[in-house]
C-alpha cells in the first residue's frame, strides 16, 4: 500500500510539474488497473471507423466510463451480441470491471468504436487512446497506444470459432 | 420427435412379456430414424437450406455492372451480407472466408465470394472494393440503392436494421454465409461460429 501511495503521489508530482494548471486525473495503472494487448483494426481509405480491443483487470471492481482519442471524432462503447444468428450491437454507457478478473474487449464482445476516423489506420501505426475509469468514486485515466493490425487480425485467442460463447 | 412417447408405453409394457409385433414395430421406427440421418445423408456443421428457394439479387458490383446471381453460374457462390464499418462480425467473416479457401487447395478457384452491403449509403463502390480486396483480389463487392438492397436481403431472408448509437448509426444484420451450388441452388448457411475447416467440411458437400 505504501509503495501505491509513494506511485501515486510520484505520478501526481510529475502531473502537476508537465501539465502545470491544467485538470489532472489519477493515474489508472497507479490503482491497479491494467490494459494489456491494446490493438485496433486497420481501415482502407475512406473507411470511417473501426474497433479498438484490449484486455482490461482492475485489482479492485472498478468501471470503464469513457474513452477518447484524437484519432477519431467521436468513440463510443459498444457490446456486440449474437442473437438467432443475427449481430446486434449497441452502445453501452460502461464496462463494469469486478475486482482482480480481467475483462476481454474482443471481436464477439465488448470493443471500442472509433468513429470519423481523421485518417486511415495502416497496420503497424499507433492509435493514442485515453481511457478512462471509475473507482472506488474516484475518475481515473489511463492514456495506451493501441496497435494497428490488419483487417485479417483474428479475435483474440483464435479466429471465428473462439466466439462459440455467442 | 414421436420417440419419447413410444418409449414411455414400451416401458409400461415392460414387465409383462413382449409383444413380438410391438417389438417389431419399434424396430423398424429405430431402422427408419437410423436410416433418415444415416450415412446416406451428409451431416453439415452448417444449416441444410437445400428444398428452400434460391435467393436472387439485382445490385451491381464495384465496377459498376449489373449483377444477378446467375452471374456466378457455374462455380459455388459464398455469399454474405455486411457493412465495412463493422468492426467485429464482417471481418471475422471475411478472414475465415480467406482460410477457407487456403484449407481448399487447389479446389479454392472454383469457390467465388460474394459480399453485399447492406450500409450502401456509406459503403460507396470505392470503399467497398478497397474493403473486400483488402481480404483477398478475388472477393466481389455488391451494392445497390435502399430498394435493391432491401430485395436482396428479402430474398435470401436476411434480416439488417440501423440502428442509431450516440454520434452516428450502425447496422444488425444476419451473420450467416450462404452457401448457393454450381447450379445456382440454395444449399447450406455457414454459421457465424463455425470454424474455417467445419465450413470447408461442408463446403466439399456442394463443390
């Protein structure tokens, strides 16, 4: 705990000398929230959005709230669910993370859209992506780069049939 | 579907001794169940639709033609409908279509693929043949205006609606590939969930 709070304070230190009067938010990664295997699909031109995958744990319950990027106009949570063969997608207002299990944001499942994109995404670039979390009624932030992989990437884990859950 | 019941009274029955003709009787409804999915008939991972009418479509393709189904007559058609802003679904389909025709061999330049929009509002013909060749050169793009599209989908019983998310719109629709033979028949529908080489497995069904 103590070597948490040194972190935080550390991290908060360094907030406030880079961005000196602007809002700062906590560190996200400070209070156990992990991202891992961020990655977003590439687009041919003029395609204008796509999803953004990851892996998220939370040592304690905690809840994606938003997300941002400069790479897009607008970006939306959204769930996908197949129901009698037919894909839904909605938009979701969160993602509750409970505590120490991670959460999979994947093809078949949770994903990040990215919509309006500025540019198109060619594989191997870097999408700056700003997360942001709710825990504990702290708001939380955590800025990842997520990789561009090619339209053919599969789902995480395997291809098609690692959705059988669906 | 009429088994439990003629199971439930041959259990009743049972303690007193067998009747021969019943027995006779039960037997030959066990050979018919067992000779109705027997070897004779090839069991697919996929949706047997052969006795369903075959779908058509009036769309044209990404240069632009005229494009029905007995376009493609003469070699399988792989036919799935989709937008290029999905982010999850398409792709996935559109890849395991790429493994496919790998697993295929050399029996891949008989299978033709088709993807028909079903966002022609935003999938303009550019667009879509940036998007299906991404996957593979061969792959055809098919789009038409809302009424074509509409009919098309009526046709082979596709189901697509948009829907409205906070900044912009995105579509559900029917994630199931369709299977149509050399002859233009409606065979098989692909589900979503199955893996490239069970897709294959009933692919060489209809090749």
């Amino acid at each position: 705990m103590k070597k948490i709070a040194i972190k935080s304070l550390a991290a908060a230190a360094f907030a406030f000398c880079a961005l000196a009067g602007a809002n700062h938010v906590a560190l996200a990664q400070d209070a156990g929230i992990k991202v891992d295997d961020a990655w977003v699909r590439a687009t041919v031109p003029s395609q204008h959005a796509t999803g953004v995958f990851m892996r998220l744990t939370s040592n304690a319950a905690g809840r994606l709230v938003g997300v941002e990027s400069q790479a897009a106009k607008h970006v939306e949570i959204h769930e996908m669910a197949m129901q009698d063969n037919v894909m839904k997608m909605r938009q979701v207002p969160g993602i509750d993370l409970p505590a120490g299990q991670p959460v999979e944001l994947k093809p078949g499942g949770y994903h990040v859209m990215l919509l309006g994109l500025k540019a198109p995404l060619n594989v191997g670039d870097k999408v700056p992506v700003t997360l942001k979390f709710e825990q504990g009624g702290k708001l939380l932030e955590q800025r990842v780069e997520a990789e561009v992989r090619g339209l053919t990437a599969p789902a995480h884990g395997g291809g098609a049939a690692a959705n059988h859950k669906h | 579907m009429h088994s439990p019941l003629p199971r439930a009274r041959f259990g009743a029955t049972h303690s007193h001794a067998p009747d021969p003709r019943r027995r006779l009787l039960l037997s030959s409804i066990a050979l018919l169940a067992l000779t109705g999915c027997g070897p004779d008939a090839p069991k697919l991972h996929g949706m047997d639709l052969s006795g369903m009418p075959s779908g058509d479509f009036q769309l044209q393709d990404t240069d632009g033609r005229e494009r029905k189904l007995a376009d493609y007559a003469g070699q399988p058609v792989m036919l799935f409908f989709g937008f290029t802003q999905c982010p999850d679904i398409c792709p996935t389909a559109l890849t395991r279509a790429v493994e496919i025709k790998t697993l295929l061999g050399a029996d891949a330049s008989k299978l033709r693929v088709l993807f028909i929009t079903v966002d022609p509002e935003r999938d303009t013909p550019e667009i879509l043949r940036a998007y299906t060749q991404a996957f593979d050169p061969d792959f055809v793009g098919l789009r038409g205006n809302a009424e074509q599209t509409r009919a098309a989908a009526q046709s082979f019983k596709v189901f697509y609606q948009k829907v409205a998310t906070g900044s912009s719109y995105t579509m559900d629709h029917t994630a199931l590939t369709y299977v149509i033979d050399a002859n233009g028949k409606l065979r098989i529908a692909l589900r979503h969930q199955q893996s490239a080489q069970e897709c294959v497995d009933d692919l060489r069904t209809v090749l």
